[in-house]
C-alpha cells in the first residue's frame, strides 16, 4: 500500500503534496473534491452508463463498462471521487452539519439557509448558479427513482436518507467498478468496506448480498501481509469488521475481531473495584467499578483552545454524583482515540454477551466514563455520550436527563455553527466530525431521533413521540403511537391518507399490519413488482394465524429466495413444515435459522425433533446440547434430552438430565420408566456409547442421583419400589428391605381401606415387602411382617369390603407362611 493510500484511509491532512487531493480529504473539503470540472465530468460519465444499463438492461452493460473504462483512466481520481461521494453520504446522515446543497432523490435543490438571509448576505445570485449546475448534473436520475434502485434482496432504504445520488456515485465507483482500480487494489476494497457498512444500515433489516460482499472484501484485507505488519491498520481494520458484525447482531464475530483489535494496538484494560462512594452525602466507602486502561502509543496532547467538545448532560442532583467519587482518586492517563474506541466496543460486546439487567449496565459504564474522561474526537465523545444516554435510560430516576442527552445529540447534527458550551472551546469542523466515523457504532440521524422518540413513548409522552415518528415517516412505530393512545381508527385513516397521496409498498404493508387483511400484502407485493420481501413475510405469517399450513410455506419460500437473513422467517417456515411432516425440509430450514440467530434456542430444540422422526436420533443429540445452552431452564427439552440420552446410552448425561428436570419442575412426576431402565442397564452392566460398561461408569453418579431423588420425592411408591428392585439386583438386602419399607408407606394413602384400586396397589407392596422379610429370616423381620399383616387383616373396614376377595386371601395365605416360618426357625 502505498503511503498516500494509507493517508487517505486515516484521513491526515499532510504537508507532502505527492498526490492531488490528499489534503481536501484531510480538511475535509469532500464539496470542493465534487465540483471540480474534471470531477464532474467523471460523475456525469457515472450516471450516464448508470442511467443506461437501468433503462436498456443487461445488453447494453459490456458496452457502456468499456465506454467508462476507456474514460477514468486516472484511478487516482476515480477512487478519491467514490472517497468524496461516501463522505458527503455519510455527513449528511451521521456527522452533520448539513451540505450546502441539499440532494433529494426527487432531483431538488435546496439551500438550508431561508431566502431572506440569502438575500442580505447577497449570495442568492451564487447559489442559483450552483443549484443550476447541480440540476443539470443530476437531470438524468428519474424523479422518485433512485431509492427503489438502491434496493438490495427485496429490502428498501429509508424513506428519508439525505443525498441518495452521493452514495450511487460511492457506490458504483468503490463496488461495482473495483476491479478498474487495480493501482490501488488494497485501500479500494477497504473504502468498499467502510461503504457497505454505511449501506446495510440504511436498511431495516440485514441483506445477504452486502453481507457476502463484506465477507469476501474483509477476508481479502485481513489476509495482506502488509496490513497485517502495520499494527495502525490492522487494529483498525479489526475494529471496523467488529462493528460491521456487531450491527449484524453476529456477537461471536463481533467479540473475536474487538479483541484483536485490542491485543494489535496494545491496549491493556482491566475491570476492577475501587473503594468510593456514589452519593454526596454517603458516609461510608463502598466499592465501586472502575476500568483500568492504558494505550500503548502515544497520543500528541491537544490544547484546551483547540477542543471542541458534545455538550453533556450532567446527572448529578442534589443527592446523587455524576460518577462515583473515588477515595484514592488518580489522574489516568489520555488514551489514542483509536484506543478509546475499542473501549467503546468492548463496551458493546459486554451488552451483547450479558442479559438486559441493571448488574450489565453497571459494567458498561464504567467503559464510558473511562473514554469520557478525555475528550480528543467530536464523534467518539458524542458516541459515548449516546451509549451513557442509553444506559442511564434504564434508570427511573435518570430517564429523563437521559432523553435530553439525547436531544442534544440530535440538535448538535444540524447545527453548522455549534455554540462554546465551555470557554476556550470551539464548534467541530467536518474533519472532526468524520475522522473516526468508521470506527464507532453512532447511529445515522433518523435513528438518533426514532431512539428520542422511543424515549418520549416510555416517558408517557406517546404525542410528542408521535410527532417525531410523522417527520421521519416511520409507519410502525406511529401505528404503535395510535393504538396506544387507542386510537386504532386513527392509524388506519392516517395510512389510507399517505395512500392516497403516493402508493408505496410499504405502506400498503403497513395497512395489511393494521387491517390484517390479506389483500392488502398482496397489494404490496404487486406494487413493488414482486419483490417486496416484507409483503411475502407477512402473508405468510398471516396464513400460520389461520393454520394454513401450505399457504405459509408458499409464502416465506418466495420471502426467503429474496433475503434469506431473517431468522424468524426460518424458523416459522420449520414449524410449518413440521405440521405438514416435511421433517428433512425443518430441519434445513431450523439449520438456516441457527446459522443466522445461533441463541435461538427452540430452533435448535425442534431441529433435534425433526431429526428424530427421521430416525437420525444420534444427529439430534448435538442439536438438543445447544438448545440447552439457550434454554437452561426449559423442563421440556432436558426431558427430549434425557429421551435421546437413553436411545443412545449416554446414561451420564441422562442422569444430568433427571436432576435438572426434578429442579426445574418439581411437579412433574418422574418418568419411573425411565429410571427403571437406567438402574437396570447400571445393575446389569450395560455397554454404554463410550464402549465402558455401566457397572463401572455410571454406578456413582445413579447412587447419588437415588440419593437426590430421595430428598426430593417421598410419595410415589413406584419410584421406592424401582430403588428396591435395583439393590436387590446388586445383591444390597438390607436397603431393599429399607426402600420396600418407603413403599409400603408411601403405597398407604387416604381411603385405602375402601378405595379398591389403592388397596390392591397396598397389598401388593406390602406382600414385596413381607417376602423380603421372609427372605430376610430374622426373628426381628419376621415379627414386624407378622404385625404388618395382622394390622391390615384384623381392620374392620377392610374387612367390610374385601374379607372375600382375592387380594384379601392372599394377604391371609401370606401371613400363615410367615407364622410357619417364625415356628420353624424357633424349633
């Protein structure tokens, strides 16, 4: 990689003037790059192959790519135009401030500045001039076009994302034309990188194609020796694919690369406790999380007259610190910013690893604190304000000051001229603003205000939430508003409104999603020329309402071949194809849902069901240990886990099994032909799926099992009678004659001298239990069978209602033996 390459990649604005425009990159002069004659040439040439390939097809596409090739034969520019067009994307739907000119999808220019103060600062008669050129530059994009040509997989961009026709440009020169800038192979597929990322989020839901896209550009990247050598770009490099994947909800991924980004750069973190307190008038010390850090490079120190800094909103009050206040309260020292953004990754990777609970933001905060300490970026500090924002969200006390932050995020984007918040500091140029943008996981604008929205909406405040939801067009979330403000009535005539306006497919979903009527979906699906996969998804799931299996499955077919990266969709299309007994397709469709979502715990459990009606009983084994990972607690899957367990003697594991299950849920009665199979494969040395005979290793972990079932059960004669059977079998009489005992009581419950079915399952314990004694021949065994048998003979209910029966004469016979056998041990 040559060194202007990697200049441009960390934007450093450099006094060696070796290649044009290096350092309009690194001041941020992205505008200036665009309306350079030559640079507009080149972006006319763009649209206008672009323009043809849409109108003509794929036959004109060889022909206008040699066009093109033979025009950009510097790739210099042609690679610093695509860098020009991301940014000014990316400025005017994260960093702000807003363009000078304002590009909609509709072809219109707008000045963000009102006409009067044109007027007076006499550049109207300028910016008509520039608005003309641009006009003219951009007359080749149809009206309302553009963002139904930035689809990807059936999934449309937002509605209201800024300056669409930069990212086309970004797009067509860094992605689809790459290959053309084989000069600059390596720091091209990283742009490429760093533009696909900006694209999936422009999107509701995760896309297969930019997915792949990303995969095949990071794999090539992390491959280069000459990245790798250079621990500034290859922790880099590390953290921008961690992000990626972090959006993409992929946390393994996210985890793996966060830390490789930490170990290349040097950065040492410790999670610890240091003694403190949380409240001004707190008396006593406590402990309180710290993080340790420090950068292994370091970092030029800035003047305070040179900083620009996010204004915060404090939380302190009259009881409570902002932080805590430590007793031994050390300077730490600044950190690299690229540092203090690994920080603010590991910070996400905790939230991602842990559950939604007050002990997991707990450890997050203090991975803010610790970056919040030093200001050196606009964006990372404004990135670990927001995720500060988020966490104290959670708090009642701090909810509120918490949704302010957040406004104050969303005000900093749109102000071009910040004001001081603290004497000496100055407003954020746009180099501040953009220097680590890919670095960081800030949200774009619209999401910073469905967030404050969001906020508003938990707060209570349901019309100030909707009005933010109206300016941003976000049909969902105002049809949330309305119901919840009851008024469903409302929602639906507010769509039909918009409807009647301009027809988009998703709206008519929208209305399908109100309504619930099916024609609606197919409505939408039309409209958008059958590729709308949203409108298929949602029929689909309306057909599961009704059980309309086949229908169902129809649907999410077509859904899946458009964006198969929906891990619900998977896993509904399984479920329906287990209720129409297609068992080999569930299980492809519960491997693709676990593929995408590996947590998603019923998948993996309904995979291994499958899979068993196939008779694939040894292949659902694995499926059900992961399942279990997910779903500890679930009572049902350890009893399909301790199932197969028995089918493939892994008589360990089922015992694991029976003693989750008694935990989990007590109420449920053991399954006592389970247990009586498991003591006799042990009593009976059976081979277990190790090749080891039971006898040998599994005899322990049963007796302490017996043992933990003894604490748990006491009135289920069935199990006593199975612990009976099983010490007789390894040849322990005097626990037989125990447990016979336990079975005898437990066998005695209430009205058993007139309920005919618990008197014969009595008589018989206790005729097991007076043959054990007899066994037995002991003077003392003997008498305590002859009182036992007397006791039940001589009662008179008993003898009320079964003096003449079959059970009652065998109980008589059974005493006479034992009289028989007391005289003859006497004599």
């Amino acid at each position: 990689m040559r060194e202007e390459e990697k200049d441009v990649l960390l934007q450093k604005e450099v006094e060696s003037n070796s290649r044009q425009w290096i350092n309009e990159i690194g001041r941020g002069q992205f505008e200036k790059i665009i309306e350079n004659e030559s640079m507009r040439e080149k972006i006319s040439k763009i649209l206008s192959v672009w323009n043809q390939k849409r109108n003509e097809g794929e036959k004109s596409q060889n022909e206008s790519s040699n066009q093109l090739e033979m025009d950009a034969s510097n790739q210099w520019d042609q690679m610093v135009l695509g860098i020009a067009s991301l940014f000014l994307f990316i400025q005017s739907n994260w960093t702000g401030p807003p363009l000078s000119i304002h590009l909609r999808d509709e072809n219109l220019f707008q000045s963000n500045n009102n006409e009067n103060d044109r007027e007076k600062s006499g550049e109207r008669e300028g910016e008509e001039e520039r608005a003309s050129q641009w006009k003219g530059l951009f007359s080749l994009i149809e009206k309302g076009k553009l963002s139904e040509c930035m689809e990807v997989d059936g999934e449309p961009i937002y509605s209201k994302t800024k300056s669409t026709p930069f990212l086309l440009i970004a797009h067509e020169i860094l992605v689809k034309r790459i290959d053309e800038l084989s000069e600059f192979k390596t720091s091209a597929r990283w742009w490429a990188l760093r533009l696909l990322y900006k694209y999936q989020s422009l999107f509701a839901n995760e896309t297969n194609s930019i997915r792949e896209l990303f995969i095949k550009y990071s794999n090539e990247l992390l491959e280069l020796e000459e990245i790798k050598g250079d621990e500034e770009l290859f922790a880099r490099l590390n953290l921008e694919i961690g992000l990626f994947w972090n959006s993409d909800r992929n946390n393994t991924k996210s985890r793996k690369f966060f830390l490789t980004a930490q170990e290349t750069s040097g950065l040492t973190v410790n999670l610890t406790g240091a003694y403190g307190v949380r409240t001004k008038f707190q008396s006593f010390q406590t402990p309180q999380l710290i993080l340790e850090a420090k950068s292994n490079r370091k970092i030029k120190e800035t003047s305070a007259e040179e900083k620009a800094v996010p204004q915060s909103i404090s939380q302190e009050d009259e009881t409570y610190l902002d932080k805590p206040k430590l007793t031994e309260a050390k300077e730490n020292d600044n950190l690299n910013p690229i540092d203090q953004s690994i920080i603010l990754s590991l910070c996400l990777n905790v939230k991602n690893q842990n559950p939604q609970h007050g002990l997991t933001t707990e450890e997050m905060m203090p991975y803010v604190e610790r970056v919040l300490e030093h200001p050196n970026d606009w964006m990372i500090h404004s990135e670990a304000l927001y995720l500060k924002s988020r966490i104290q969200s959670s708090n009642d006390r701090l909810k509120e000051r918490a949704a302010l932050q957040l406004q104050v995020l969303v005000d900093q984007f749109s102000d071009a001229t910040l004001t001081v918040q603290k004497e000496g500091e100055k407003e954020p140029t746009i180099p501040q603003r953009c220097k680590y943008i890919f670095v960081i996981a800030y949200p774009s604008f619209w999401e910073l205000k469905r967030e404050l929205g969001a906020r508003f909406l938990e707060m209570g405040a349901a019309a100030t939430a909707l009005q933010i939801f109206e300016e941003l067009e976000m049909w969902d979330e105002i049809i949330e508003c309305y119901q919840i403000m009851g008024k469903n009535q409302k929602a639906e005539s507010v769509i039909r409104e918009q409807l009647s306006i301009k027809e988009t497919p998703l709206l008519w979903c929208v209305l399908g999603d109100v309504t619930g009527e099916e024609s609606c979906y197919e409505k939408s699906w039309e409209l958008s020329g059958k590729h709308f996969a949203r409108a298929k998804r949602a029929q689909a799931r309306l057909c599961t309402k009704r059980n309309d299996w086949k229908g169902a499955i129809e649907n999410f077919e077509i859904a899946l071949a458009i964006n198969p990266l929906f891990s619900n969709a998977w896993f509904t299309i399984g479920c329906a194809y287990m209720r129409s007994t297609e068992w080999q397709k569930s299980v492809v469709a519960f491997q693709r849902c676990v593929q995408i979502s590996p947590g998603e715990g019923e998948a993996w459990n309904n995979m291994a069901s499958s899979l068993v009606e196939l008779g694939k009983k040894r292949e659902a084994f694995y499926p059900l240990q992961e399942a279990l990972k997910c779903l500890r607690t679930n009572w049902r899957i350890w009893q399909n886990y301790l199932y197969i367990c028995m089918d493939l003697k892994e008589f360990q594991q089922a015992i694991i099994a029976i003693k989750e299950i008694l935990e989990l849920n007590e109420a449920e009665p053991i399954d006592s032909e389970i247990l009586r199979v498991l003591c006799k494969a042990v009593s009976t040395n059976v081979i277990d799926s190790n090749g080891v005979g039971a006898m040998q290793s599994t005899k322990t972990a049963l007796e302490n099992l017996l043992q933990f079932i003894s604490s748990k059960v006491s009135n289920d004669p069935a199990l006593w009678k199975i612990f009976a059977e099983y010490h007789m079998d390894i040849g322990e009489s005097k626990k037989v004659i125990e447990f016979l005992e336990k079975q005898v009581r437990a066998a005695k419950k209430p009205s058993w001298e007139i309920d005919e079915t618990i008197f014969k399952e009595y008589a018989s314990a206790v005729e097991a239990l007076v043959e054990a004694y007899l066994a037995e021949k002991s003077s003392t065994s003997l008498f305590a069978a002859k009182s036992l048998l007397t006791s039940i003979l001589k009662d008179q209910t008993v003898q009320d209602h079964y003096q003449f029966s079959e059970t009652y004469h065998n109980l008589e016979n059974l005493k006479e033996k034992v009289l028989q056998v007391a005289a003859s041990i006497k004599k």
